[in-house]
C-alpha cells in the first residue's frame, strides 16, 4: 500500500498506541512500546502462547508476533477499530482480538499462556486482587507476567494500596488503584507470582485536586514468573473461603503461630531493581 494511501487510512482511525508501519510512518497514538516491556519481549517466543490483556491497538500483541509466537490473544473492554479493521490486515496478522472484560477471562475458553502482558490496566481496576487470581489461573508454570503500571510512591516499608476517587485520583476518575512497590509485590507474590525485576520510571508529582496533599507516582514495569507458591496454604483456603476449622485459632496466638497460620513464607529470591535515575 502506497505512503498516501496509508495517511488516508489512518485518518480513519482514532489510535491509542504508536505502532510502526513503514521505515518512515506509524499510527498517530499516544502511547509508544514501553523499553522495560520490549526487552523482557525480546526472547525466543516460538512455540509459546501470548496473551495481551488491555491490548487496545494491539503493540505488544503484533511485537509478540513478530518475536515468533505460536499463537497471540488479545482482551480489551474497549476493542480497537482500527486494530481489528485496518491494522490486523495490513500486517496479515493471526491475532485474534476479543472485546471482553478481563474478569470474564477463563481458562476453559482460552487455554493457559506462557506470557501475559498486563499493560496500562491495573491502575483502572477496583478489584485488582481478583485478576492477579485469575492470571494465575491462566498461566502455565513459569509463565512470565509482564506489569506496566504506576506506583505510588509513599511509605515504602508497609505494603500499602492507594485507592483514591473520583477527582481525587492523580490521573483520572476511573484510576483508582495505585500500589506502592512492596503492596504490589507482596500482594503478587501470595498469589503465586515471584517478582524478577522491577524498573521505575521517572517520578511525576500530581495534584490531585484542590485543598488534597500532593501525591507522588512512579511508572514501573514488574516481571514475574508463576511459581504457583502462595507462602501459606491454610491462609490461601483462608482468602478464598475454602478454609475449614480456623475459629480454634481464636485468641490464641501461641497455638496459630505453632500451626503456621500467622506465617507467610515468599518464596526465596525475588524483587530484583533495575532504577532509572
């Protein structure tokens, strides 16, 4: 297809993501490939199933691709025109986009994966422990999960979640989750995800809305692998309403801490930096 042919096509489309298409144009998004997500994307993906939840236009998705993966799925709340009827096309690309929510994903209807790409959505979510569940449950062991999100930068030592709003929200109304990094790490970790590395992005000072304090957020990238090691197994029955017996423990700490109730074991070796100035 001809450049100018390809400039009227585009000026069809409303495009969140700048996607290359030839040495000298791309789509006109916003939202470029972030470099954290790129490199941990730049390995051998053949014979591996890739999934890109809140794929929008589709940048990690058609990345995954051209890095040889067997098969590439998408979700978004919101699907893309002009993924679905220009760019998938153009590309001669075996995607396959779904517009769907992501707490509606299940394994029975799309298989397991061996990477899950978990781009700009986590922020928007008001249960977000329900997905890191059920991204587990669609992760083969040793699956990578690939996290770009924004951390709230704020007592560091507790493992803290942000969850402002409305106009209090340092971004938008409908962002309402914002983890600082050991609330997100941690809360991956007992539900089966061992962090390998985290990369921070520059800090942005926002204020929220008049008469608020200021708060300041980070974007970060967080790569995990699916152990499936969730720390304390009685706890997990626990969460998940599985439990059974655990009022004998009340009011006496000494008889839990013997059981190994009061006690959560991550598993060894995570959480490892990589900082921007």
């Amino acid at each position: 297809m001809a450049e100018l042919d390809l400039r009227r096509h585009l000026e069809h489309y409303k495009f969140y993501h700048t996607i290359p298409l030839t040495d000298d144009l791309a789509t006109p998004g916003t939202h470029g490939a972030d470099p954290a997500i790129v490199s941990t994307l730049n390995v051998d993906l053949r014979g591996k199933r890739v999934l890109d939840v809140g794929c929008r236009d589709g940048l990690y998705s058609f990345m995954a691709e051209r890095g040889g993966a067997a098969e590439v799925v998408g979700i978004d709340n919101d699907l893309s025109a002009a993924a679905i009827e220009f760019l998938i096309p153009y590309f001669g690309s075996a995607v396959r986009m779904h517009e769907m929510n992501l707490y509606d994903l299940t394994a029975a209807r799309f298989g397991t994966f061996d990477v899950l790409v978990f781009a700009d959505v986590l922020y928007h979510l008001r249960y977000p422990f329900r997905a890191f569940q059920i991204l587990g449950e669609l992760a083969n062991p040793g699956a990578t999960l690939i996290v770009r999100t924004a951390l709230y930068c704020g007592a560091e030592d507790l493992a803290m979640l942000y969850c402002p709003v409305g106009l209090e929200s340092p971004y938008d109304p409908t962002s309402c989750t914002f983890f600082n990094r050991k609330g997100l790490t941690d809360s991956l970790s007992s539900l089966g995800w061992r962090t390998v590395s985290v990369t921070l992005g520059d800090r942005r000072a926002n204020r929220a809305a008049p008469g608020t304090s200021e708060v300041v957020i980070r974007g970060a990238v967080v790569v995990c692998e699916y152990t499936g090691h969730r720390g304390n197994e009685m706890v997990d029955r626990y969460w998940h309403g599985t439990h059974q017996g655990s009022s004998r423990f009340a009011g006496d700490g000494d008889a839990a801490r013997a059981s190994g109730v009061l006690t959560w074991n991550p598993e060894p070796g995570g959480d490892a930096s990589n900082e921007r100035p």
